[in-house]
DNA sequence: GATGTTTGCTTGACCAATCAAGCACCGGAT
DNA sequence: ATCCGGTGCTTGATTGGTCAAGCAAACATC
C-alpha cells in the first residue's frame, strides 16, 4: 500500500456489491448447468458444441483453426484439443490448408451437421431456461452493449 | 437450420442472439480478465480471494468447509484444495470443529487478513474498469435480480 | 450399547483448459 | 539458392476444477 489515495478507493455501493455478486455466480454456474443440461440431454457438450456450431455458420463448413479458437473463447492449443477430440468421433475432419501448407481447416462433416441438428433445440432450451427467461421485459440491446464492453480495460474517460 | 418436424422450437430473436453471444464472451474473457490482474498485480488468485474475503466477512474469521464452499461457488472437493494451498501459505488455519469433530473450519490468520487488505483494492480496481464501469446508468437492482435467477432451472410459469 | 446408516470432509482418478516449448513452413533479405 | 526471423499449429507439463470412493464421527434403532 505505497500510495493512500490509491489505497483507499471508494467502496461499492450496496447496488454494486449485490450485483458483483450476483454476476460472480452466474459466472460460475450458468456455463456449467447448460453444459449439463447438454451433457445430460445429447451427450455434447457446450464447447464441442460450439465449435460445431460456429464450423455450420460458415459457408463451406470449415475455418482455419486460429479464426475458429477466437469465435469459441479457446486458446489455440484448446482448440486443437478441442477439434481432436470431435475428430475421433468423426463429426469433424481436418485437411491442410491450400494455400498456406502450415495451416490446418476444422471441417464439418455430415455427421457432425447431423450431431448439431439434433442437439440444437436442446441447447437453444438450455438457453432459454437457464438465461433469457430471467431477462424478460429489460432492454436487451442496451444489456448487449454493456457486456461487450465488460471485460475490456477500456479507457475511463 | 431448419429442422421442419417436431424439434423445432421458436429460434431466438436478433436481441436474444446478440445477448447470448455477448454473455458468452464475458463469461469466458471477465473472470480470467480480473484474474490476470490480480495474479499480475498481488499473485492472488480470483478462487483464493474469494475464500479468504468471505472467511473475513464472518465474525470470528472462520467458517465451516461446507458452508464456504457454498459461498464461493465451488465444490467440496474444489474448496478442499484451495483451503490447501492457502494452507501452505500460511494465509488460513484449519481447526477441527468442536461441536461436530468430523467437520472443520477454515480460520484466516493475521497474515491471511493482511494479504487481504493489501489485495483488495487491486480487486476492486479491476472490478470497476472490467465490469461496473460499462453498467453505469443501469438499474442494477433490476439486473441483481435477472442473474439471480439465472442458472436456476426455474419452472417457465 | 452394538449395529447400520448418514454426514462431513478428504483423497484418487480424471478432464479440460492454460502456458511454454517445439516443429514445419513461409517469405523477405542477401 | 539459402538463410533466418516470423507464423500456424501441436505437444508436453501443469493447473484447477469435477465426480466417485473412502473414512471417521455422529446418530438413530434395536
């Protein structure tokens, strides 16, 4: 503690405090009961399932595996675990990349098209039960803007 | 996706998709975020902070292994382990409990408590800039209550 | 008051993520 | 052409959590 002012910051508000709180235990439980929910329901669980998903929205059903990393939240060498693991259950293949031989592409097989079909309303369910039914009648576009800012360091001017 | 038989719930709206994404990234990006700093900063891990801050918020600054487990969000086993290295620190005590000689409590120390001081206002800081910051101008007792709810497979009544 | 069941916590085995180090390939400078 | 720093991904080691099994104390029942 070298400096007082920076020693002593301003409490939170009770407001704060109880919404610090509530967010730490989102935080903690909300990723693990849709990934039981899923677990429980398709055997898929939420990051597999997520890969797959993003892998469906692209247009030839494949994606360089650093692209892929970013939109799943993985580190690269999670992803790589990740796409092994869908690999040996044969919902996703791996070839070299054309025109960049170091590089790999996750594809999307038929089957894992179909896992995806098949578990989506459960996850959407999950979704719907575990998250957006608590937030109905708030603005959810003001919601989404404050949360795409959370965990920046953003500037506080 | 269209799946034209029975396994078609509503798809969620563009609001409700953006949220979902929007709390995904915060889930994966805010505790590591906050995590960072404070290991960075004080080489105090969120999950060992979290103990010892709620240990400090009890009277006699002990609390049954049960009870605190509860408060930190994580498992017995979990807290088990952490209680363990905060152990070997040097930061938190375990004594059997004297009513009930097959329970324990965790007892934070003096240098427990110390290292809490001098971490708090680090944590704080990276709360505020991380998080809060970007939910100014909300009704954050509204919100309180939305994640409170959230997680819970509340019957859709 | 012995016995069987339940409770509180720890331990073992495992799992999915991370970081750091390694390997293969690219591409520019010489 | 060849070398050499940078890039894309994988692999190895470690971490921090989970669940399931174990163990000791408590309690209820006979």
């Amino acid at each position: 503690m070298a400096n007082p002012s920076a020693a002593t910051p301003q409490p939170l508000t009770p407001d704060e405090e109880a919404l610090v709180r509530a967010l730490g235990q989102v935080m903690h439980v909300l990723p693990r009961a849709i990934d039981a929910d899923m677990v429980g329901d398709r055997q898929l669980p939420l990051t597999e399932y997520t890969a797959l998903m993003n892998l469906s929205e692209t247009p030839d059903r494949r994606m360089r595996m650093n692209e892929l990393a970013a939109l799943c939240h993985l580190s690269l060498s999670g992803m790589t675990r990740t796409i092994i693991r869908l690999e040996t259950q044969g919902l996703v293949r791996r070839e070299r990349c054309e025109e960049d031989a170091r590089g790999w592409n996750a594809v999307l097989t038929d089957a894992g098209y179909a896992r995806l079909q098949e578990s989506w309303p459960s996850h959407l369910a999950a979704v719907r039960r575990r998250f957006l039914q608590h937030f109905e009648g708030l603005d959810l576009a003001q919601l989404t803007r404050a949360f795409q800012g959370a965990g920046t360091a953003e500037p506080t001017d």
